[in-house]
C-alpha cells in the first residue's frame, strides 16, 4: 500500500513538472470590427423667412437620398424647452423635402418654412427604403447592412421598421435670437444644436 501511494506522488510529482504555466502580464487585444457599413453624417441649416436650407457633408454614395421633414412643436411650447430638447413634437411632417448626394458626398435640401411664426424639429434622414437599388446593394433594403453609430435609428416606414442615420436641429421662429438669417448645426439627440459662429 505505501509502495503505491509512493508511486501515485512520483508519477504525479513528474507529471506537474511536465506542466508549466507562464504568466503573460498584457493580454493581445482583440481588433472590434463594427457589422455592417459606417456612416458618416455633418451638417447644418439656415434659418430664412420663408424656407430652410439644410447643407451637409456625408461618406454616402452619389446619388443617395437624403430626406429633411418638419415636425410642428405646436403653440406652446417656448424658446428654451425647443432649444434644449424638452419640447413635444408632433407625430407627423409637416413639410418634407429631398436632396441628392453628389460625387463628394456633399447635399444640399431646401424645406419650406410654412409659418415663420412656429418652432419646429428638423429630421434629416438616410432612410435605406428610399434609396436606388445601386445604394440599397451597400446599406441593405430595410438598412440591416447599416453599422450601428451615433446616429443611428430605428423607425417605421410603410409599415416596416427601417435602420437609418438621423440628425436633427430646432427650428425657432423668427422673432426667436437666431431665428433668421443664421445657421444652426445638425447634430444627434442628446446634443444640443446651436447657433453656428
């Protein structure tokens, strides 16, 4: 019995000594490749009395479609809480527009100002559903080739959630600081957008 024991501590004791472990003080990091296709999306909006011009830079493709619609804060809602995001928007645009990307991935949309006296939420929307066939073979139909970043959303269109990339900007009225004849950034919610110097 002691013969065996002694045996089982030997073949063990040789069998530890076969294994070593060596202790690597920085792991190899591991390269995160976003799914999908990256957007890239900056602009701005100029204020006139009767129309916006929205101008912006993008990564897109040339003749991509950009849309730009109008939500309508309604009577009640005052400079500040529009300003800062707090304000209630309506469900649906009141006005809505298109622009085409060209060869730079530059666009360019004109939305008219419906009332000068009203403050609004401007969307300016890569929505997928829209777009070619030529665009929808990089981005997918319903956006599903779309790289999640800031920007990024889901929405309803046709009675199907879409992917897409938005920016927005409040649009005060012109008796508002900075509500005619100045540009405002685009930018992504939480971020406040405000009066380009």
């Amino acid at each position: 019995m002691r013969y065996r024991i002694i045996c089982t501590l030997m073949v063990t004791l040789l069998f530890l000594t076969g294994c070593r472990v060596e202790m690597v003080s920085e792991l190899p990091q591991e390269k995160l490749v976003p799914d999908g296709v990256r957007i890239e999306l900056t602009g701005t909006v100029l204020l006139e009395e009767k129309e916006l011009i929205v101008e912006g830079q993008s990564n897109l493709p040339e003749d991509a479609i950009m849309f730009a619609g109008l939500k309508d804060y309604g009577d009640f809602e005052n400079y500040g809480r529009v300003i800062n995001w707090q304000g209630q928007e309506g469900e649906e645009y009141v006005t809505e527009s298109t622009g085409i990307v060209d060869k730079n991935g530059k666009f360019r949309i004109k939305v008219k100002r419906l009332n000068p006296d009203k403050r609004y939420k401007l969307e300016v929307i890569f929505n997928p559903a829209i777009q070619k066939s030529k665009v929808q073979e990089i981005y997918g139909f319903w956006g599903e080739d779309i790289a999640p970043n800031i920007g990024y959303f889901d929405f309803e269109h046709n009675e199907n959630t879409v992917s897409g990339m938005i920016k927005v900007a409040p649009i005060v009225n012109t008796t508002d600081a900075s509500g005619i004849g100045v540009k405002w950034n685009l930018t992504n919610i939480p971020k406040k957008s405000r009066p380009v110097k």
